[in-house]
C-alpha cells in the first residue's frame, strides 16, 4: 500500500483561469472625457442627445442645429453594445427627451449579422428607457458607402429589421437616409463621402440635418 501511494502521480498545479479582457476598457478615456464636458456644462433634462459612432462625432451640431443645445455624446468606431454599456453614465443620469442615435455601421463592417444589430439595438433601447420609459429614440439608417459597398444588403436587412421594431414600438422612430444617399445608377453618391469612402462630407451630413429635423419636427 505505502508503495502504491509513493508511485501515484502528483496532481499538476491548477492554473488560475485567463484573465478576460474587458471589452469596454478602450473607450474609458473617451467617456470620461464626455463625462467631463457633461459635468461641466449640465444639460437640462428633456435635451435632444446624439449617440453612436463616428458619424456622430463628427457631426458639428452648432453648425446643423444652431441655437437648440443638442448635445453630443458620441465616440468613435463604436458598436452599439458599447453606447448600450456606456449608457447608464452618458444618457440615463441626463434624462433626455429625445436619442439620435447612429451605430450599427461598424458592427456590419466587422462581420456582425443583420439580426444582432437588431437585437443590440432593441437592448440599447431597454437601457435608455430602463429610468426613463418616455424617451424617443431616432435611429438613423445604417448608411450605404463607398467603403463598405459589398456590405449593403447585409445593411440593408438590418435596416429593414429595425424598421419593423420601430414601427412596433411607440416613441421609436427609423430615419430612412439611405435613398438620398444614392445616385441615379443605385449606387453611393461620392460627393457625400471624404477620401476615406466612409465618413461623410458637409453636403452628406446637410441630407441627415434634414431628415432628422423632419423626424424631430414629428414630436
């Protein structure tokens, strides 16, 4: 017995599991930032915010929307899950009356399938509303672009998905900018896209400044 127990094999050390990196740690500079500029100057509740990604953020609001104090809160190359974890310390403790919100252009761009994008965007919708059940929501078409050309059905399916939510849901609205965006032939119009094919020029954000007027004018 004593040697039966010498010769038994020493159970090798456990390792601890791998730490998981935290998915939202790359943009905690960039909110805190926000976080700063919102403590700075308090916007009163009921405001009109605009979240999202890129899009947004590189939206000049004083020039679109003169006079109006909407506020911005965007960051960019973000994906939907990242405003929806992020919402609870840049739009719930403000209280807004009104979201436009752009996202869901890079999820498809990262390979992302139509249904999550509707999915994530239905849980950034219950975040936002969790403290705050009256607040409309816009949510501004995933946008068809030069860069991003092959994935236009993928976008178009997931336009037509959140589409459906919207029109289900009271207070939420879809802004349809995708057909003033394209040319004659069906394809993006050039002229609203910077070299990078992706972002938008001043004429492409003057076709979104109308169309979200028109939606806010809805109210």
């Amino acid at each position: 017995m004593f040697a039966l127990l010498l010769l038994a094999p020493i159970p090798p050390e456990i390792a601890p599991p791998p730490r998981v990196a935290d998915p939202f740690a790359k943009w905690e500079k960039d909110v805190a930032a926000i976080e700063k500029r919102l403590r700075a100057s308090p916007p009163k509740p009921g405001a009109v915010f605009f979240a999202g990604s890129s899009s947004i953020v590189q939206w000049d609001l004083k020039k679109s929307f003169p006079d109006t104090g909407y506020v911005k809160v965007g960051f960019g190359g973000s994906v939907i899950t990242d405003s929806t974890h992020f919402a609870p310390r840049i739009l719930s403790p403000h209280k807004p009356g009104t979201i436009v919100f752009y996202a869901g252009d890079n999820d498809i761009g990262r390979g992302s399938k139509p249904e999550n994008v509707a999915s994530d965007f239905k849980a950034f919708v219950t975040a936002v509303r969790k403290d705050n059940p009256s607040c409309r929501v816009l949510f501004i078409a995933v946008k068809p672009s030069l860069a991003r050309w092959k994935k236009f059905e993928d976008q178009k399916k997931a336009n037509a998905l959140v589409r459906e939510f919207c029109e289900k849901e009271p207070g939420l609205v879809f802004v349809d900018v995708v057909p003033v965006m394209l040319g004659a032939d069906g394809t993006p119009n050039s002229e609203l896209f910077v070299k990078d094919g992706l972002h938008m020029t001043p004429k492409g954000y003057e076709l979104w400044t109308a169309a979200i007027k028109k939606a806010l004018a809805r109210e």
